[in-house]
C-alpha cells in the first residue's frame, strides 16, 4: 500500500468491519471478568485469622478437609480463601462471612475471632473444643453463633453491642458463672445456654419481642423468674432443673408459648392461669413446692404433655373431656382429690 506521498509505506493497515469485531470485545470482557474473579482475595489479616484458627483447632485431622467436588485445601495460596471447606465469603469474595465446621473434629481451643469482623455465622458445634469462648464484642454483624456440644469452660463472652443477634446456642459444655446482660438484643430470637454449670440469677428479658425460645436448664441457677408477660413472641421457655424459687409470673399474654417448662426446681406459690395460652402443648412443673388448686385446661385443645406430680396441690381434678391431644397427665404426689371438677 502506499503513502499519500506516493512513497513506500512500512506500516500494515487491517481493516475490519464493525461486525468482525465483537467476539473480540467479548473475549476481552470475559478475560476481565476472569481476571477480577482470580485475583479477589480475603484481607491479609482474615487470611491470618483463618489460618490460626485452623491451627489451633488441630485443623489436620479434621474430618473434612475440602468442599465437595474441590481439591482446594485450606492454607493453599492466597486467593483461595474463600474455597476454603466450611469458608463462605460475600459476593466480591473479599470478606469471610460465615464459618460453619460442625462436627468436623476441631479440638483444642478457639483463637480469637477479632480478624474476622465480617462474619455474620459462626458454626463449631459438636466438636471436642476446650477452654474459653472467645470474645464476640467486635463481631458487629453477627447474626448466629453455634457452639453447643462442645467442652468450652468459663464464663459466657459479654453480647453487648451485638444488635443483629438473632441465635445463641452453647449448650451441652462446661460453661460457669453467670448469664449476660440480653435484654439490649432486640434482634433475639433463640438463646439456649442449657446443660451447663451456670449459676447466679436469670437475666432480665424485658423488651426481647422477637425472642421465641429461651431456654436455660439444667445448670445451677437461682434466684427468681423474670417478667416475661411482654415477650409476645415466645413460644418456649425451659427452666428446668436449676434452683430457681419464688412463684411463676403471669404469662396470660404468652399466645404463641407451646412449651413451657420450670420443672425441678425451687417454686412455690399457686399455678398460672392457662385459658389464654391456646396454643400451651407441654407443661411441665414437677418436683416443686406448687399450692392451690390445678388450673382448668378446658379450651387447650392442643395440649398434650401436662406434668405437675410432686408438689402440695389441693382440690380436685380438672376436667379433661376437652384435651382429645392429651397423651400425658401426671398429678400423683400432691395433695388434691381423686374427684374431676363437675
């Protein structure tokens, strides 16, 4: 080709029409796209976090050690982070928010998780997992944790400040002292911190309108109950098996409570009023120091669990005509009359 000089040019000129061009630009774009899908990474300082928790967890005998279908193994270079088994990260795949190694044989103990402040669940339950809980405080978007059957010992983290809270669960550990401050929660919607050696009182739970299961037995608990006619929501609450006294708070405004459970404990005083509580299946307050009369059960069609043996009750039977549920009804050990109320 030549110049507009005339002259010889040393330069090639493709020409391509417009059409030709677009497997081009596709190709380009999808390059880019796998580019920034290759190089997004963790922080460094999550990378860090992981890889502590791995090791200290024994994180070499875990049971499993990749995601189905991946040869991608924790500690692989950086980049890999969020392919990691048991690592969900966010859409970017530049935060880790979530950790779910249950039943996945960590043992030892937890490290902190204070380089992984994006992290909105946390699942290490039923695993052989030892000393204390660490703290939670600056886990400002955590929604779950999950770390009951486990062998954690100590006191319960502080939850203060963790106002997307919504499930607590660490039973079946070794856990002492006392429960902490909850009622700021207003996210609350599970606490379970059963079969532990707690001890101290109950906390206050006023003002927790989602909570729907609380659920604190089998510990060394005493004191009283707290209020708990303003949790709407609630649905079960077990108290069981603690050394907690005094006499059971109104519930009449509980609708939705299913279960409810104080049984072997300390109580005293008369049994509440269940003729609003329609939807009340199990009731459970054996082994108390309970008096005055059975409350009548007519109306609770659904009931059908209903324990209060072994207490100082009087009076008659109620009538059970109308719990066609009814499988259980334990009233042995008190004091009342084999007659149903006519």
């Amino acid at each position: 080709m030549r110049s507009a000089g005339g002259g010889s040019s040393h330069s090639t000129i493709l020409y391509m029409p417009p059409s030709a061009s677009f497997p081009f630009i596709k190709l380009g774009l999808l390059f880019l796209l796998c580019s920034t899908s290759v190089f997004a990474q963790v922080s460094p300082s999550e990378r860090a976090a992981l890889i502590t928790l791995y090791d200290n967890t024994g994180g070499i005998g875990w049971v499993r050690q990749t995601k189905p279908n991946s040869s991608i193994r924790w500690k692989d270079p950086a980049g890999t982070e969020c392919s990691w088994f048991g690592v969900t990260c966010d859409a970017g795949n530049q935060r880790v928010i979530s950790l779910d190694l249950q039943a996945n044989n960590l043992i030892g103990n937890l490290p902190p998780l204070d380089g992984l402040t994006n992290l909105v669940s946390i699942d290490i339950s039923t695993n052989r997992l030892s000393g204390r809980l660490p703290a939670l405080t600056a886990l400002q978007s955590l929604r779950t944790f999950f770390a009951y059957n486990n062998r954690f010992s100590g006191p319960l983290p502080t939850l203060t400040g963790l106002a997307n809270l919504t499930s607590f669960s660490v039973s079946t550990n070794l856990l002492t002292g006392s429960i902490p401050e909850i009622a700021s929660l207003k996210a609350l919607d599970r606490f379970d911190v059963s079969k532990n050696q707690l001890s101290d009182v109950l906390p206050s739970l006023a003002g927790l309108l989602a909570l729907t299961d609380f659920n604190a037995s089998e510990n060394k608990i005493i004191g009283t109950i707290p209020e708990l006619n303003s949790l709407s929501s609630l649905r079960y609450f077990s108290i069981s098996d603690n050394q907690i006294g005094g006499s059971i708070p109104s519930i009449d405004n509980l609708r939705n409570l299913i279960r409810f459970n104080v049984a072997n404990n300390q109580l005293s005083g008369q049994l509440p009023q269940l003729s609003t509580n329609r939807d009340i299946t199990f009731f459970y307050a054996q082994n108390n120091s309970f008096v005055g009369p059975v409350p009548d059960l007519t109306g609770l069609r659904l009931l059908s669990e209903f324990d209060i043996s072994t207490n100082q009750l009087t009076g008659n039977l109620p009538l059970l005509n109308e719990n066609g549920q009814l499988r259980i009804f334990n009233a042995s050990f008190n004091r009342m009359s084999d007659r149903a109320h006519r």
